[in-house]
C-alpha cells in the first residue's frame, strides 16, 4: 500500500495558507452579518446600497464555500488513506491518487488569490487606452487591445462597459475609455498598465513595410467614495454627442460629458447616462478615483525612495512586445513570461500574463 502521508500533510499545509489569505474566520462573522442585511425588508430603498451589499455576501459565501468543499475533500482523502494502510488495502490508491492530484489542483488556483494584496485589487477598474507613436498603424493596434480587453473581460465572466471612444482618423481609434466591473478586476488589470508595443507588416502600408506601433494602457481601481477634494476651477468640462447604441436620444443630444483635470491632465468621462448633470456627476466621481490613485501611487513612491528601493508603479514604460512579424511572440518585459500564441493573446488568453505580474510584484516586494 503506497503511503500519501507527506503528499496529504502538503495539501494540509496548503490549505492552511488559504485560511489565512482568504481571512476565512473573519469571513465566517461577516457572513452572519450580512445575512441579516440581505434579510433586512427595507434593503432596497435604498438601491446602491443593496447592490454593494449583496454583492459583498456573494463574495464572501462563496469564498467560504470554496474553503469548506476542499476541506470536506481533503478530509475525506485522509481518512480514505488512514482506512487504506490499516487494512492493507491496495486497491484505494488509485482513488487517493486521483482525490490529491485534484485538491491540489484547486488549491493551485485558489492560491492566486494569495498574490492579491494591493489595497484595491478586489475593485472594478477604470481603464484608458491611447495611442501612441505608429500614425494610423498605432490606432489600429489601440482598437485591437480595446477588442483583447473586451474578450478577456467575456471570459472570465466581467462586465466591460465602454464609456467613450474617440475613433481614429482613417482607421482604429484614437483613445478609449472603458469600465471592468467584476471582483479583483483591478488586481488583475494593474499589470497591465504602460506602453504595449507591437510590431507587424502594416496593412496600411503600400510596400508591405514592417511597422513598430505603440498604445499606451492607464488603469485606476474604482472607489466609492474617494477621499480627494477636486476645485472646480481645476476642471475643464467638455460635451459631445454619445456614440454607440441609445436609439434617437442618443444620437441628438450632447448629453456625453468629458472632465479634464488641468493639474494631472487626467480625462474621464461618461456617456451612460440620459442627462448631462448625471453623466458629470458619473465623470467626476470616475476623476477622483484617478486623482486619488495617482495621490497613492505617488506615497508610495516616496516611500520606497526612502526604503532605498525603487518602486515599480511608473505608468509610461513600456511593458509588453507583441511581434508578428518576422516571428510570432509576445514577451513581457518584467516577467520574461512569454507566449508564442500570439493569436490567443489578442484574443483575450492574458492570464498567464497576468498571474506572472503578480507573482513578480510580490517578489519585488519582498
């Protein structure tokens, strides 16, 4: 009878460290409290707040349920094993096998969640795509990250809501500006922020020349109430005309609104919304988030300076290549993670990408 025991104590041990990362104790009397919320007859009056609160008391359920089913799985494989060598019985192996190599495959997957430490990573996320040097060539490859973005987003089951594009001159766009809601969206998205490069034979180019086009990507956390005052005299308001679907409203109305920060030149804007006043208010609160952020980033930076480190928040640097042509690759430039799979990429496969900035942050940080 083959014996498990080290193989079931690592697993044990695994499962331990999930305890401590998804905070299950703390889970556990949370729960209880928002089951009284959710049962509260008056929860919705107020709409907001139902939302923020049901959506708290699926997360938390579901990390308790996620803890409590590996539990039950592992201790049934031990007592399975601890049955097993008492009577000699060979034939339990294949399914003591089969029961660790699986528990340890969704700890593997849980254990994701453990790189998730920034303040803000269970947050939506704001993002702003725009591109950079490469002319027409350079908009083209802002429109094909707008388009990975949205798939990636499909695939893991977030909403993406597009909240202006600006469109390129012959082709492509020239800046969007989109919202992710889905938990640890943000956590996910921050590796994704600064230059991305691309390089191709340009199909809008007669000779077939290869072409080096850059975008950049800008991502904030969405935050319900950023603590940051804004002075309105700061504040360059814009209106425009929504784009996208909305019926007849939408296309006869300058109902979209644009802010423009002149202390940071940070832009956010909305389009969502029937009114004007609605859509200012939806742009300001987006505007604080990001000048909030930014107010963040810059402690931190100040603190790893005088750490004696170097902080690895810059937002312009160029981060990511994706080639092809003469060869097909895609290489992050911090992580060295690397793909040949190029098409996958585009196609929203990017969280190999992503798992490998988190595992790379936290060793930066350590």
């Amino acid at each position: 009878m083959r014996d498990f025991s080290d193989e079931l104590k690592e697993l044990r041990r695994r499962l331990g460290e999930a305890e401590d990362y998804l905070k299950i104790p703390a889970g556990r009397s949370r729960l209880a409290e928002l089951e009284m919320e959710v049962a509260r007859p008056d929860l919705w009056d107020d709409q907001e707040v139902a939302k923020k609160v049901n959506g708290e008391y699926a997360n938390v359920k579901a990390d308790l349920d996620t803890f409590d089913s590996l539990s039950r799985e592992l201790e049934d494989a031990e007592l399975l094993h601890e049955m097993a060598r008492d009577l000699g019985d060979e034939s339990q192996e294949g399914e003591i096998e089969a029961a660790a190599v699986s528990i340890g495959r969704k700890l593997r997957q849980l254990d994701l969640r453990s790189l998730f430490t920034g303040e803000h990573d269970e947050a939506d996320c704001i993002v702003q795509i725009n591109a950079k040097d490469g002319g027409v060539d350079a908009q083209d490859w802002s429109e094909i990250l707008l388009r990975m973005y949205s798939r990636w987003a499909e695939r893991r089951k977030f909403t993406l809501e597009i909240d202006e594009v600006s469109q390129g001159t012959e082709a492509g766009i020239l800046s969007a500006e989109f919202t992710i809601t889905g938990r640890y969206a943000y956590g996910l998205m921050t590796g994704e922020r600064g230059t991305h490069r691309l390089v191709r034979i340009s199909p809008f180019d007669n000779q077939g020349r290869r072409q080096t086009s850059f975008a950049s990507v800008q991502v904030w956390p969405v935050m319900d109430a950023p603590d940051v005052e804004i002075n309105e005299s700061d504040i360059d308001m814009q209106v425009f005309r929504a784009s996208g679907a909305g019926g007849q409203h939408i296309n006869k109305t300058s109902s979209a609104v644009r802010l423009i920060h002149k202390p940071t030149g940070m832009v956010a804007s909305s389009q969502e919304e029937r009114s004007q006043l609605q859509n200012r208010e939806k742009a300001l609160h987006r505007l604080k988030a990001m000048v909030a952020a930014k107010i963040e980033e810059e402690h931190e930076v100040e603190l790893a300076r005088i750490a004696g480190r170097q902080a690895q928040v810059g937002w312009g640097s160029q981060i990511r290549s994706y080639v092809v042509q003469p060869y097909q690759m895609v290489k992050d430039l911090r992580t060295e993670v690397e793909t040949s799979q190029i098409e996958a990429v585009l196609d929203g496969d990017l969280d190999e990408f992503m798992e490998g900035y988190l595992r790379w942050r936290r060793r930066e940080a350590e």
